[in-house]
C-alpha cells in the first residue's frame, strides 16, 4: 500500500504527469478514513485535503518527492505542491484563493454523506442559488438573479432547452459551480452560474461499491459502482456505474422510474499520453407527470389552500426523456511545464410528451370550474462537441507564468414533429377538491411535418496568469465566437417549404479581466470583468429562438485562508447588466408554442447587483462546513413572469461533523435554506380580471443526515429533508408546492 502525504511549499511550481495526478485523485480518498492515512492528516493543506473533504475545490498536488517505506513496510510518498483547481473560468492553475470569481465545489464524499441523487439536491447545497420549477419535470436554477443555464460534463456544455438538466449524480465524482459568467470557455456567457459535472474516472487498483436504498414514496434505489484495471500495472483500466431509481411521489399519480450508467476504458499509451473512451446514458420515464400549475385562489376569492399532493395530471400523460453520450478524450503532457487535452462528445436525446394543464379557479362547495386542456409533442436532439487546449508556463522577466489558448466547436440539431392539435380536447374537473385523475385521452397521430433547428457555434480562445510581482497577478483572456441559428420547415408530404429564425453572430469577442493582489500569505483581494455573450433556448411567438444576450459582468471581493488553508472566507460584490434578456411576452397566451412552451421576447436594461458572503472547508479536522449569505437586487421588466419568485435574502447552511473516541463511526450532518419573501404578479383571482399581486413571505428548510460506519466495508446513512414539513409555493407565477418531508435510508458495501 502507497500512503500520499502532502506539504505545502511556497513558490515552487511543477506540473506533475497526468499518472501521478491520476494516482493521487484516485487512492487518497479510498485511504482516507484508514488509522494509518489520518497518522499524516495534520500535514495536509488544502490543495489535497478536499479531496477527501466535503467542499473545497478541485485540487491537486504537484511534486512529487522523498519516497520511503515506514516500519511495517508500506510505501510512503511524500507530495510538496503548490494548489490548482481542476476547472476554472482561465483553464489556468489556479487556487481558490488565486481564482477572481466565488466557486463552491460538491464532492463525491458529500454526496454519499447526506443521499445526494440528483442535481436538484446539489443545488440546494450551493450558497447563493435559487430551486424552483415550473412543474415535476422542468426544474429551474437561478444565481445572481438569472437562470443558471450554462451545464457542462468535463467542461463542455450539454443543456438543451428540450430534454433539460434531469442529472443523476451517480456518475459523478464533483460537481463545481463558478458563479458569474464564464463566457471565455464555453461561449455562453450567462451572469449566473456555470454547472460543471465531472465524471468518474477508473482507478489503477480494483474497487467496487453497492448501495442499496428506500425511502418516502416507496422509493427503491440502487447503484453498483465498479473499477476495473485490466492490466497488471492498472495502466488499462475501466469503470462501471450503473443506477436504477423507480418511485411514486407526494403528487397523486406520479411515479417516475429511471436508469442511468456509464462505461469507460482509460489507457495509459506512453508514459506521458492518457486516452478514455466511454459511454453514458440516462432514460427517465415519469407518467402522471405535471405541466404547469395549480390554482392559489378558488372562485370565492379566497385563497384555495389545495394539498400538497394535488395534481390534475390524468394517469395517462407522460413526459419521458432520454439521453446517451459518447466521449473520448486524449491528455499528453509534453514536459513537466506543457499539456494538451482534447475532448469530443456525441450526444442523443429523445424527448416524448403527453402533457396536460389545468385553468379556472374551484368553487368552494361544488369543486367545478377547473379544466384541462393537452398538448403532445416529440423531438430528437443531437450535439457534437470538440474542446482542445495547450497549457502550459513560461518565464519573462525573472517571474513564472500561465499560459492557456484553445478552441471548441459545438454542433446543436433539433427535430421537432408536428402532431394533430389538441385544441379541441379538453376535460372539466368534476370536482377540484378530490379528483381521481379519470380524463379521456385524446387521440393524435404524426401528421409527417417537422421542423429541425440547427445552431453552430466556433470559439478560439486564450488566457494567461501574469505574476506582476510577488503579491500582484493580472489574470486576462479573450474568446472569439461565431454563432449561427436557423430552423428549417417540412410539410405534411416532408418537402422543405421555409428557414425560419435566422440569427448569425460572426467573431464576437468575449474579454475577461481579472487582478489578485495578496494583501497577506492567506489573503487576498480580487476584482474580475468580463462580457457576456449568451445564446437563447426562448422562443418568440413566431416559434423562432431568440437573439442573444448582450451584456457584461463585474465581480470584487475578498478571499482569506484559515487553518493553513483548509477553511476559505469569501466576500464579493457583483453588477450584471443585459440586454435582449429573454422575458415571458405576455402578449401570447400560455403554452401557445408547438411544442408546449410559452412565448418570450427580449427586452433591454436588466441589471443585477448584489454581495455574497461564504464560508467553505474545514473548521477542524472533525467539522466541516460551507455557508453562504446571498443579497440579490434585480431591475426587472415589467413583463417579466419569472425572476418575481427570486428572493432578495438567502441563506444556505451545511455542515456535518465526524465523533472521536467511542463515536468514532458517527457522522452526523445537516443543512438549512433560508430565503426571504416572493412576490407573484398577474395571479388568476375571479374579482380581478387582470389578476392580483400574491406575495410569500420568508420561510426555511431543515434537513439531517446520519451516517454510521460500521467497519470499513459497510456504512448507512438516514437522511431527512424538510423536516418541519414546510408548506410552500416552490413557484407562484407557475404554481407548484415545494416537496414535503422526506426521508431516505441508504445501506453500502464498499470494496
């Protein structure tokens, strides 16, 4: 057995080769919990210990150094490193502290800790982001007063407006986000946040996990993860996830099934050359699945106050989504100091819908005037994608510096059929109070019209960290990207009859701009600027995609280091400004697209500003805690449906501690998402025809989780979440209540 022990020395710098950093990110967490491995665990600084910590960043060592073998004869490596993290806006190596924009990092162990499944949960956990939805299967995400649409897998983008962010965390090792915009890499631009899912990767020695799962709802979930070296040396090796989930809900009628795996092959080819190839999919398949809302007010003008579980979707409707990827990428590192990645994705997904929405408002004694009206639609994506970049150092001027340029190319096809309308079905509720979901499903049939959307987009980019002196980094780069969109028509017989929604962008130049300067050792202050860029998903009520937005970002802050670097404070204030922002055109009825959606249009003079304030890592070598306070003040259109249900306050705190001595198997954590109140405009009420101002007020939730070792093979964990059982308005534009109490109990075996 090798034992990694990592020091920390001040202005050395080697890039280290990609087996050592495979290496290191693959055996510390394994050992981590072992007598011997916490022996050397006062000497780690954060470069490495969030690897095996809840929250941090994506950190590596590298140097390599002073190999020996201890008293019983195992391997002792000594690793001297100077801090990076993984993915940065820059692709430079960068530590938190060195990065001019707030990251938060959700680590595999977390995830396993508290019973993290799926993004939702992820997001919850991240200081200074908003969940919301529109109805069971469009959740929604927004940072900064914008919604968060830039995710990526391994750093290239993967939303699609049609088969959305459904992720099962499963195959994921991390999941980062960088708040503001990051428009350098990935050409989307959005003031936000960036999602970045970084995936699983095959270790050199064999290791494999089952967990087991049940929870509220008759949930049943389980997950075998498996890695394979299929050489001696582990220098060919693989791995496999698999994850099947099936469960009803607290909505009436809806159950949902799901299925999610991946494979991959890695080699190591030369010493220096790493190559993976692999495959992952994931197919949800929900029925009695909800489209929009329920009613907040009955027809007396009275608030409806209906259960949590109401739903008017009938057994019937459906809203299934899959999505399979291909992936392969190349890592070579030429020297100590230059390497060079290549990634190239192929992404399918399939998206096949019969929805149903109700309007009206309930009488209070009889439960009539709630109706339903259906819609249907298909459609098929494909997305390719290439993403290469060198980086690398170099001297100038008796200094050492970064360096980093590259280009990515992403292909967007999207085929929507074309259906017989359902405008002429529709159903009345007999009685809102207690509806059994019983409806007549409508007949429809493909009517051999489609229409395909194609978006292009090119972008070269570039980027250095500038060591001005000792204390003072200039961090820049630029992008330039080429977009184009379009939408081609077919009629019943399949003949093209029209391209609609043409939008063509050529060499826009995306700057980003940053400054560090260490006020101390621990502490620095940071300022970052950059432009945003932001290709749309919104159509407008020509069912053409939107232009994109154009705007700019500014951030400022503070960052200091505790505990010799475990535990990081951030301060930072933000000023977004957009235009062409996407915004609901109120001028369109509800869902008037064809494939189900809501009219938009873009509207000039948003702006966001606000501060956050985080607190991330460890407090000691048993307790660690990541905390956010977020103030948000945006300047909305008066049009605008959406950022009404964002909060001007927030607060999220998560924190778990491991027991010593007689304890030392326990580990307990928890968590808390405060946030203040919301505001709806434009609510159905009988005595106001053009609706009412709805507004709710503050409201937290609570959640716990327990994890028991009991040796080190196996583990449980119970977790809880909602715990008070709080009952609110998730969304009041698009009315949906937010999840009640849950609880999960998971059982593991680890290799």
């Amino acid at each position: 057995m090798r034992i990694i022990i990592i020091t920390s020395i001040k202005g050395e710098y080697r890039q280290m080769s990609f087996n050592e950093k495979h290496y290191l990110q693959n055996t510390t967490s394994k050992y981590a919990s072992t007598p011997c491995f916490n022996k050397y665990q006062n000497r780690y600084t954060l470069a490495l210990a969030v690897t095996a910590a809840l929250y941090g960043q994506a950190l590596a060592a590298q140097e390599t150094k002073d190999i020996h073998k201890d008293n019983q004869g195992m391997e002792i490596i000594e690793v001297k490193n100077s801090p990076f993290s993984s993915q940065n806006p820059t692709r430079i190596p960068l530590s938190a502290k060195e990065l001019p924009q707030s990251v938060t990092s959700i680590s595999r162990e977390l995830m396993d800790l508290s019973g993290i499944t799926d993004i939702n949960d992820i997001m919850l956990n991240v200081p200074g982001v908003n969940v919301t939805k529109y109805d069971s299967q469009r959740p929604l995400y927004f940072a900064r007063g914008f919604q968060i649409t830039d995710f990526q897998v391994d750093g290239i983008p993967t939303y699609s407006g049609s088969t959305n962010q459904e992720y099962d965390t499963s195959l994921y090792q991390q999941v980062e986000v960088i708040r503001g915009a990051n428009g350098l890499l990935s050409g989307v631009g959005s003031p936000s946040a960036t999602v970045n899912m970084i995936r699983k990767r095959p270790k050199q020695e064999f290791d494999a996990s089952i967990s087991a799962g049940i929870g509220s709802w008759d949930r049943r979930r389980g997950v075998a993860d498996i890695s394979l070296p299929l050489t001696a040396d582990g220098s060919v090796r693989s791995r496999l996830v698999v994850a099947y989930q099936d469960s009803d809900s607290y909505l009436e009628r809806y159950q949902e099934d799901k299925l999610a795996m991946m494979g991959i092959i890695e080699a190591d080819i030369t010493q220096n050359t790493t190559v993976s190839l692999g495959y992952q999919n994931q197919d949800n398949n929900p029925v009695g699945s909800t489209w929009g809302t329920i009613p907040i007010f009955a027809s007396d003008g009275n608030e409806a106050n209906l259960p949590v579980t109401t739903s008017y979707a009938p057994k019937w409707t459906k809203w299934q989504r899959e999505s399979s990827t291909v992936f392969a990428d190349i890592n070579h590192h030429f020297n100590d100091y230059w390497q060079l990645r290549a990634a190239l994705n192929h992404t399918e997904g399939e998206v096949e819908s019969l929805r149903v929405y109700a309007s009206g408002l309930p009488d209070r004694d009889t439960g009539e005037g709630v109706f339903l009206r259906g819609a249907v639609g298909s459609t098929e994506d494909t997305r390719d994608s290439l993403d290469l970049y060198l980086t690398g150092s170099y001297n100038l001027f008796e200094r050492e510096h970064e360096l980093m340029f590259g280009l990515n190319i992403s292909q967007h096809e999207s085929t929507s059929l074309g259906y017989s309308s359902l405008s002429d079905w529709s159903y009345n509720v007999p009685n809102a109070w207690d509806y059994d979901g019983e409806a007549p499903k409508p007949s429809y049939a493909t009517t051999g019209a489609y229409r395909t959307s194609k978006t292009d987009q090119y972008g070269f980019y570039a980027a250095t960290r500038f060591r001005v002196t000792e204390t003072l980094s200039f961090v820049g780069g630029a992008r330039v990207t080429s977009w184009e969109t379009g939408t081609d028509n077919y009629d019943t017989d399949s003949a093209y009859t029209i391209t609609t929604g043409n939008y063509k962008v050529s060499n826009e130049i995306t700057p980003y701009v940053g400054i560090v300067y260490d006020l101390t050792p621990a502490t620095s202050l940071y300022t970052s600027y950059t432009d945003i860029f932001t290709p749309q998903n919104y159509k407008d009520k020509n069912n053409n995609l939107l232009a994109p937005v154009l705007g700019s970002n500014l951030e400022a802050g503070v960052k200091s280091e505790f505990y010799d670097g475990q535990l990081m404070a951030t301060f930072a204030i933000f000023n977004t400004k957009q235009d062409n922002y996407g915004v609901r055109d109120l001028t369109q009825p509800d869902y008037s697209l064809p494939d189900g959606s809501s009219a938009y249009k873009g509207v000039d003079g948003t702006e966001s500003k606000g501060v956050e304030i985080s607190l991330s890592g460890r407090v000691s070598n048993e307790w660690q805690i990541n905390a956010g306070y977020t103030y948000v003040d945006t300047t909305r259109n008066e049009n605008d449906r959406i950022w009404t249900n964002l909060p001007e306050h927030s607060v999220q705190l998560s924190t778990h501690y491991q027991f010593t001595g007689s304890l030392e198997k326990l580990n307990i954590g928890g968590g808390i998402n405060w946030q203040s109140e919301i505001i709806g405009y434009g609510v159905n009420h009988p005595l106001e025809s053009e609706g009412v101002t709805y507004q709710q007020g503050a409201y937290m939730l609570v959640n716990l989780y327990a994890n028991w070792r009991f040796n080190n093979s196996w583990n449980a964990t119970l977790s809880a979440t909602n715990i008070t059982d709080e009952k609110y308005w998730a969304n009041i534009d698009f009315a949906n209540y937010g999840e009640p109490q849950n609880i999960d109990f998971t059982i593991k075996w680890t290799y």
